[in-house]
C-alpha cells in the first residue's frame, strides 16, 4: 500500500511532524494499527538500521528517525493499549544498564497493557538494583527486560543474579528480549521466558500472570 511507503519514507527521513499525521490518514483510510505498526514503523526502523550499519547514515539520523517513530507510534499507542478490563497481573519493564534503546521496549510495554497487564516502566538503562528495588516495591509477577546491544546482553544476567542475591528470583518470572538476544541466550542466563517480538513477549507475560 502507497501510504504505507509514506510513512516509511518519513520516518526514515526524521519527519516527526508528518509521520504522526500520515499515521491517522492510514487509520481512517481502514488500515489495522497492526498493520501500520509492522509494516511501516518497523519496517522503516530497519532500513534506517541496515543504513547505519553500513555507514550510510550515522548517529544523528538515527535519532531523528527514532523521533519520528516514537512520534508516529504515539498515535498507534491509544489502539495498542485499549483494554477495558481490570489489571490481570503486574510487570515491571525496563532496558538494561548501559543501553538506551527504549523503542521496542516501549512498545512492549504497550502491547502488555493492550493485554490486561498493569505496567511499571522504568526506562532506559535500567541498573540490576533498580530491577530489585521495584520488585520489593510493585510486587510484579513478571520482570521484562530489553537489550539491543550485544554489550548490553550480559546486563540481563546480572540483574538476574541479582534478584537472585536478593532472594526475589523465586517471586518473578523473568522475560527478556531485544534484537541480539535469542532463545538459545534465554535459556544460558536462566530467563523464564524469551519472546522475539512485542506481541509474543505481551502472550507469554499473560500465560505467566494467570
Ligand atoms: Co542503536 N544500535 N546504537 N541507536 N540502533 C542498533 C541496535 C544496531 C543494531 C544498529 C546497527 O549497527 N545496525 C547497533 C547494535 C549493534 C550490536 O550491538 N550488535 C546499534 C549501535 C551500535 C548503537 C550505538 C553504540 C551507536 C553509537 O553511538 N556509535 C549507540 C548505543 C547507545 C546506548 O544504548 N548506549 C546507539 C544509539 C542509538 C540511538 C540513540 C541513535 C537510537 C535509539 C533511540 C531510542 O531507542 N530512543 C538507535 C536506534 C534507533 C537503533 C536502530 C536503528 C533501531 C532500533 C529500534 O528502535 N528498532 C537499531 C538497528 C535495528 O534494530 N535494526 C540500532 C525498532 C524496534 C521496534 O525494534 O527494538 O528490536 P526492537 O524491538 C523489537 C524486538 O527486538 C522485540 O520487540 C520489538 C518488535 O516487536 N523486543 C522485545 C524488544 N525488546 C523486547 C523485550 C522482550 C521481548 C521482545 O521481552 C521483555
């Protein structure tokens, strides 16, 4: 679909004034936020990341089209996350120390909200203590972490060992995901649970509340 292409196209130009508003065209045209979320927001983020690993782009770029993204999925957000029931079950989310990334993680969070769950957000670059810290606070049945970087991925072990330290491992289920991380590293660091994608992490986190 053309428009699709569009809002790709201004993205990864970094348009976040036109973005937004070619995303509410698409919808009132008919087409499903889901639809508008892969095939264009995400789509758009990965060319702009095929560009910059191949030094066709840089930093700067890559910021104003993650701005543009996260200004574009704002308005996918309200659909993402309509729910009318009551919380059926607590996650605390967060990317881990040293990373910044926080796109896929927030649309994690989103798509775990659109679910029934009731989401702690902590941010970016998420310390182990942190994690800790909002387990003995928010007594959530799920921890969620989000890496993209490889040198970021060891962090999830860590915070791992320090709920573990903490004597909280037992009271959590622990997600992890992100673009580098795979089931096989899930399973090494002794995660519960792995997920590839956003809606996939929003099924297990549910099959891990009920
Ligand atoms: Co960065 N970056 N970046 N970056 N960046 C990557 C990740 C990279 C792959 C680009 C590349 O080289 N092709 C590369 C990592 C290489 C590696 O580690 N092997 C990289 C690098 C190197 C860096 C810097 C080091 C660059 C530098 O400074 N020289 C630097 C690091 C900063 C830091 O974190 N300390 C950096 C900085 C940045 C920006 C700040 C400019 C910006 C981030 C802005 C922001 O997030 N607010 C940025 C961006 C935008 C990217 C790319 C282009 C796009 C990431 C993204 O948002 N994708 C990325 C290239 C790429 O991924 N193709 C890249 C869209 C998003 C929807 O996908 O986050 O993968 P993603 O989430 C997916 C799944 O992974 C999954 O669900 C989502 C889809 O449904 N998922 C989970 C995510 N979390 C999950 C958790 C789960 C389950 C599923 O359970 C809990």
């Amino acid at each position: 679909m053309e428009i699709l292409n569009e809002i790709s196209q201004l993205i990864q130009k970094g348009n976040a004034k036109l973005a937004p508003e070619k995303v509410k065209e698409a919808l009132s045209s008919g087409i499903s936020a889901e639809t508008i979320l892969n095939d264009a927001l995400i789509q758009a983020m990965s060319v702009v990341g095929e560009k910059f690993k191949n030094n066709e782009i840089y930093v700067p770029e890559v910021l104003i089209a993650a701005r543009a993204m996260k200004a574009a999925l704002e308005v996918l957000k309200p659909i993402l996350t309509e729910t009318g029931v009551k919380p059926i079950g607590k996650v605390v989310i967060g990317t881990v120390k040293g990373d910044l990334h926080d796109i896929g993680k927030n649309l994690v969070a989103m798509m775990m909200t659109g679910s029934g769950l009731e989401v702690i957000d902590l941010g970016v670059d998420v310390a182990p203590e942190k994690f800790c810290e909002a387990v003995k606070n928010y007594s959530p049945q799920v921890v969620a972490m989000s890496a993209l970087l490889t040198t970021t991925m060891p962090n999830m072990k860590t915070t791992i060992e320090k709920l573990q330290e903490q004597g909280l491992r037992d009271k959590v289920k622990v997600i992890v995901g992100g673009a580098p991380v795979t089931e096989s590293f899930a399973k090494s660091i002794g995660a519960d649970g792995y997920a590839p994608d956003a809606a996939s992490a929003a099924e297990i986190a549910k099959k891990f509340v009920q």
